[in-house]
C-alpha cells in the first residue's frame, strides 16, 4: 500500500525498506544512542509502456532517537535523470547531496557534501575485444569551502565489474578478469 514517501511497489512486492532501527546492546557502558534510519522513495516510469515503473531512494535520514525527541544527525538525497529520451542517463544517480545537521541548539547552517554524476559511453582500450565501457566521473564539493573531487571509474557494460578505478589519492588500479570474473591481474597506476 501506498504510504507518505513509500508509493505502492508498481509489482505489488513488499521490498522496500521504510525504517531501519539500531538499538545498542546493554552493557555497563551507557550512553550510546539508538539510530534510526527512514527512508522515503519516489517512482519512476518505466523505459516503455511494457516495463512498469519502480521506485528509487528519494532519500535517507539518520535519526538519534530518545523518549523525549528525534534529533537528525545526517540526510541523504538524491536526484535521478529522468528524460526518457535517454534511455543511457535515465534512472541514473544525477546528483547525491549529504547533509550533516548542525546542533537544535545552534543557528548554523548545515554542512553539505554535494556529488554530481556524469555517466558517458567509452570504449576501453584495456578491455576484452574493445568494448565499450561505462565511465562514471563523480565531483564532490560542499558548502563550506571551496574544495572540490574529482574521481573517475571505468565499468564492463558486459559483465559489471570495475575495470579502472580511481580512489581518493588519485591512484588508479585497472582490473583484468579470467572468464569466471576473478581479478586476475591488478595494475596500479597502469599509465606510468
């Protein structure tokens, strides 16, 4: 059934995570909070009138909660590409933006961690037969300074695995796969 944030699953599935609690053990150590994570969904149409629409995660929420009140610690949301047109982008994370609640007591502004998506088709020199792989550069920024990230990872259209990939320190690894998709070979910095 169809609920505020949660529309009905278009499969009549019930699959869809509304809220996740985290209670602490009891112990002699007190003090640690009990979490809750609530989750909020919106629907997207299918490609084309045979596929049904389904639903994405509008955004998630960390909750300390007590008897007495509900204090959000973070929110994550996030935006989707959603012309039909390009059947490529469409349903793909657009935009994902972490925020980080600042006290109920202070008048600050809530800090944020924005990351936008861009997708776009490459055909991968380090693969099987040349194919075309999915490159995914991600650039990270917030409202505080004026820093910013940029990463980039390389995917099998075919098969799903990582075939480059570029972490914080801009070190790149590129991945070769046997036919059972095990990593064969890892080559760091493949480039030098």
């Amino acid at each position: 059934e169809a609920e505020d944030g949660c529309p009905a699953d278009p499969e009549q599935f019930v699959r869809n995570l509304k809220e996740q609690v985290t209670v602490p053990a009891g112990s002699e150590y007190t003090g640690a909070p009990t979490l809750t994570t609530r989750y909020r969904y919106i629907q997207l149409a299918g490609l084309d009138p045979v596929h049904s629409d389904w639903l994405a995660v509008e955004s998630e929420a960390l909750l300390e909660v007590s008897d007495t009140y509900d204090h959000t610690l973070q929110t994550t949301q996030y935006s989707y590409h959603s012309d039909l047109e390009n059947q490529f982008l469409y349903g793909r994370i657009k935009k994902e933006t972490l925020s980080f609640s600042a006290s109920s007591e202070s008048h600050e502004t809530d800090l944020c961690l924005f990351t936008d998506f861009e997708y776009l088709p490459v055909t991968g020199d380090f693969s099987r037969a040349d194919e075309t792989v999915l490159q995914i550069i991600s650039t990270a920024s917030n409202n505080f300074d004026t820093a910013t990230k940029i990463v980039t990872s390389k995917t099998s259209l075919i098969h799903g695995q990582p075939l480059l990939m570029q972490d914080e320190n801009n070190v790149t690894i590129q991945y070769t796969y046997d036919v059972l998709m095990r990593v064969v070979r890892e080559v760091v910095s493949p480039d030098q």
